[in-house]
C-alpha cells in the first residue's frame, strides 16, 4: 500500500470495533481500542475493552471486524477487517488487516451504513390505512421502500412502521420506529419509492437494525 492519506488510521487513533457473532448479545457490544503501531498491511491494535463492563474482549485469528474510527469535526470512517494474528510487546498486542484507502467510508457523525436489502415493511399511515411493502435498502438512520401507487405520499408525512428483520443464526426481529418522507420516485415500473428518516426509534430498535446492517455487510465482503 502506498503512502498513507490523511483518512488513514494513524498510530494513537482510537478504533470503536464490533465483532461478527452469531451471539446477540455479542454482536451489539461496541469495543474501543487504540492503534499501537501501522506496519505495510496490519495495523497492531491493544486488546479491545468494552467500555460499558470493563471487559477486555477475547479475539481469535479470522474474527471479522467492523471498525469505526473519528475525524476532526467528528466524521466516522468505517471499514472492514478481520484478526490476523498476536504479537507480544510490553503489552499483547492484535494484529489486524490494514483497510485498503478505498475501502475507507466516511460517514458524519449520526449517519449510518445502508445496506441494499429486500424486506418485509408493515407501514400504517396517519389516516390509519395498513399495508405491506418491501425495502429497497435500510440503515441505521432511514430507510427506502417501493409501493403501489395507491397508497398516497407526500413529503413530510410520518408514519409508523415495523420492519422484518432475519439474521444469519435464524432468528427473526422486528423494529419498530417511526419515519418521516423525504423523497418520493416514481419508478418506470409504475411503483414509487419512498426515502424517508428516522424521527423516532429507540436505541434497541435502531440496534437491531444495525446489527442486520454489520452482516449484510460481512455477506457482501464474502462475495
């Protein structure tokens, strides 16, 4: 890799890490560690600590990552890696994939990935109509689905939804939040599509589907 840009995580940097886990409980814990020291294609990091409990954070050679780590101005960037290997200094130190550049997604703080996905979406409008439809993609702050163009939208409307959500060890969730129009498209196949944000979610609900978000996202790197 060639020289390192300004995006690139920088010895010192703090990384917030969640782990890939088929366990609930494990894939939401946010985990902070410190960059001790940036060879070609590793990065060495210190043993992850979750901040919450204390707790140093046990990982294992092929563990994928998805790390985070702040900006000036508190921009997020975001990339994938996953555990190489250990090696012994003072202190045992992780060594993990180094992010290709590219690879490297900036996001400002309070946004959120978004992940192409096709799920079931139950929407009730204000007028207390009731009707099914499915995403187009979603993340952590909003979401975009297609309808029928019977169902009337416009910008600014707000509606309640609960969203299907199946994870990879089978289980299925669903989140409940409410979202507010920002956009509307009128598709060639006649449908429209609907973008619209999260006005009000709860941390669990928005949890979750950030959890769905951090697989797809694993499945997508598989390809």
């Amino acid at each position: 890799m060639g020289g390192k840009t300004e995006l690139e995580p920088k010895v010192n940097t703090f990384l917030y890490l969640q782990v890939a886990s088929s366990d609930e409980e494990d894939a939401k814990a946010v985990y902070k560690s410190r960059i001790a020291d940036v060879q070609d294609d590793t990065l060495y990091i210190e043993v992850p600590l979750e901040e919450q409990t204390g707790r140093y954070k046990r990982l294992f050679p092929g563990d994928e990552l998805s790390a985070y780590y702040l900006t000036e101005g508190g921009v997020k960037h975001y990339f994938n890696t996953h555990v190489l290997g250990f090696r012994d200094d003072v202190i045992q130190l992780v060594a993990v994939r180094r992010p290709d550049p590219d690879s490297i997604r900036k996001v400002q703080r309070r946004s959120f990935l978004r992940v192409p996905a096709v799920l079931e979406l139950a929407v009730k409008l204000a007028n207390q109509v009731r009707f099914l439809a499915y995403t187009d993609d979603i993340g952590g702050g909003g979401i975009s689905f297609t309808t029928d163009p019977r169902w009337a939208f416009n910008a600014g409307d707000v509606m309640e939804c609960w969203l299907l959500l199946p994870y990879k060890n089978g289980t299925i969730e669903h989140a409940f939040f409410k979202p507010e129009v920002v956009r509307l498209k009128k598709l060639e196949s006649g449908r429209n599509q609907v973008m619209a944000k999260f006005i009000e979610i709860s941390d669990s609900e928005r949890q979750k589907i950030i959890r769905y978000c951090f697989e797809r996202q694993l499945e997508f790197r598989k390809r």
